[in-house]
C-alpha cells in the first residue's frame, strides 16, 4: 500500500462491503512461475471468503493445495475525467486478500458455502432451486480462504488537476457508471405457469 | 483451457473485442512467490496490450524487469438462473494474456500509448484535454504487452439444467447485466460556460 496510500485502508468495514457487493472477483495463482488470473464467483461468510468450482478446474485444484493465492474484487463506480491527460482517473473500490486456502469437505459446511454463494449473488434464490444431491455436491470443490491479510483501495470524488490547469476551458468531472439488470429473459423450456420471481424482477446491485 | 473447452477459443477476433470492451483489466504478477492481482486500465493497439501508471508503481517495476505476467479482462453480462443450485452459472467474456511486458521509452510510441489509453476509456477526449508535458511523460511508466499468447472464454445463453430437473416449477433463465453510465457530474470548479462534450454526454460501452 505504497502508492496512493491515502485510498488503502485496512478496515473490515469496507473490505467487507466491496467483497459483498462484487458479483465477480480474479483469482491469482501460481503455477510453475507463471501468474494465472482467472474470473470466478465468491461468498464471504464472515471472516471467510468462499470459492468453488469443478474439482476438475486447474485453478481449485491448485488452491485446493494450500498455495499463496490473491482474490481481488473491483468495482467500478465512475470515470474521471481531468483538464490534463496526466490526471485522468477511475473511480473504484477494490479489495485485495491475500493468504492460503483450505477445502471444505464437512458436508454442513459445504452446504453453507454453496448456499452462501447463490444468495451471495442472487439473494433468495435457495428458497426456489433445487438443492444439491449427493453427486453434485461430490462434483462440487469448495474452498474458503480467510480475511486475515486483506485490504481495500477507494478512488472517488472529482478529479484532481494541478492549479496550473483550473483555468483551462475544458469540461472535467466525473461520468457515474453502474451494473444495472436488463429484463429477465424466461428458458424458452420453462413451465407454463411460473411467475417471475421478486427476487430477479427487483434485481439490485 | 481444459475445463469447457467449448467455451474457449484462441481467435483474435473474440480476444481483441473483449480487451476493447473492457474498462479496467486484472493484472497477475509474482513478488517472492506471492501472487498479486491489481485492477488497472489497458488498451490495446494492434498486437500489443498498453499499461501504465506510476514509476513508484510496484506493478509498474515488477512488469518493467520483463518478469511473467498474466492480464485478464472480464465482462459480465448476465446472472444465469438454473433450476438446480448446481447449475447456475453467470454469462461473461473474460480475454487472458500471458506474457512479459517491455517499458516503452521512445518518445514518439510513448505519446501514441497514453493517448490509445486515454481514447480507450473515453473516445474523443484526447481532441479536449491537455497532452501531457516533458514532466508528465517523465512522470509515468509505460509497459508493452504482445498479445502472442492469449486466449478468450465466453459462456452465453439460457441455462443447462439437467433433463430430470426440465420440468420443475421453478423459474428459469438469464438476468442481463449491463454497464450504464450515469448523469455527468461537472467538477465543482469548472469554467464557466464549458459545455458537457457529446463524448461524454452520449457515453456508451
């Protein structure tokens, strides 16, 4: 936290939140020297941070090995845009936790996580799907990493443009950006008859 | 690219629409066996991927020393709803580039690089804003990525439940994400009289 170390902080408070709002975050692994970063779906769930995926996946199967890993999740809230090239900017939250995962065989457990991870990203979707089954849940690789090493960086308000350009006559300020839910698009296969859930037609991040 | 081969693809069609697309990437590096993922923005020209930042960066100096990166780009576009917990999954494009970066020096590719990183985020802007003076170009790394070895993964469409599941009444199917962008804020001290630029006001991703 070197750079910028007035953006970092080191409180749960926002790590928290910006690890809950994230729908996605990138999962940084080593193998054989070379850095992997791979786009997966997370839950916290307290002080732990939940992945899972296919106990065929590279990527769990190397963290399911106890490795160094680095989960970064980001979220972008706005572009800035400043009278000088030079200080244009993002306006961002990120959260960065580093440390080593363990994997989750306790059947409790893992039904937990995997539940953690539905409602992570769609709240009161486990009231509706069909849990897993005993096969599914064996095909399933479940790990939780712990929030021990963790921290955040935040980028937000106007640009910061040297003294010298305040005068220049050209726009600055900051253009907003949001993840906003189109309209549910219904399986073609679906059942006739079932309605659209609150839980998807309220959609909010 | 083991797990969903059919997904995956090595085309550059595919790969350079993502890097385009996308805002920010996640960029993957090693410090003493540590992995680290850092959000930052990129652009690409051609067959080469622009990152930059600050000299006192230690993104910046570990990518500079020609050491193995991984850069990844992600775009979400939709929350897939399956029947089974098991099967939910998420639409995305994510576009992966391994490699080792060189730090540009030239003046002249130097210019051309921040002004494809800028024109990335905000196309039309490098006509408004001041380019950057001797001091600003001493002032900031920029680091070539070759896009020799990259590869792009897309998930799209309604979910996969399994048959058994097909005819459960439980609702089913694609929630579409999109980025939006918001109403402009102007910077508090803006000149009188400077009009919000169509770049801005017609932003689109």
């Amino acid at each position: 936290m070197r750079r910028h170390p007035e953006r970092g902080t080191y409180d749960r408070g926002p790590i928290d939140a910006i690890l809950d709002e994230a729908l996605i975050c990138h999962v940084g692994f080593v193998v054989d020297g070379q850095p992997f970063v791979i786009p997966t779906i997370h839950a916290r769930d307290g002080d732990l941070l939940y992945l899972h995926g296919s106990p065929a996946s590279r990527m769990l199967r190397t963290l399911a090995d106890g490795v160094d890993v680095c989960v970064t999740a980001t979220l972008l809230d706005g572009i800035v845009l400043a009278r000088s090239v030079y200080n244009h900017s993002m306006n961002y939250r990120s959260a960065v936790v580093l440390g080593r995962a363990r994997r989750v065989d306790d059947r409790d457990e893992k039904l937990a996580g995997l539940e953690r991870i539905v409602e992570h990203v769609v709240p009161g979707r486990t009231r509706d799907a069909r849990p897993p089954n005993d096969k599914e849940l064996k095909g399933t690789l479940l790990l939780a990493l712990p929030l021990d090493e963790a921290s955040a960086k935040v980028r937000s308000g106007p640009p910061s443009d040297f003294d010298d350009d305040l005068g220049l006559p050209i726009w600055a300020g900051v253009l907003p950006l949001q993840v906003v839910p189109g309209a549910a698009e219904a399986d073609p296969g679906s059942v006739n008859g079932v309605p659209l859930p609150e839980y998807v037609a309220r959609y909010r991040r």
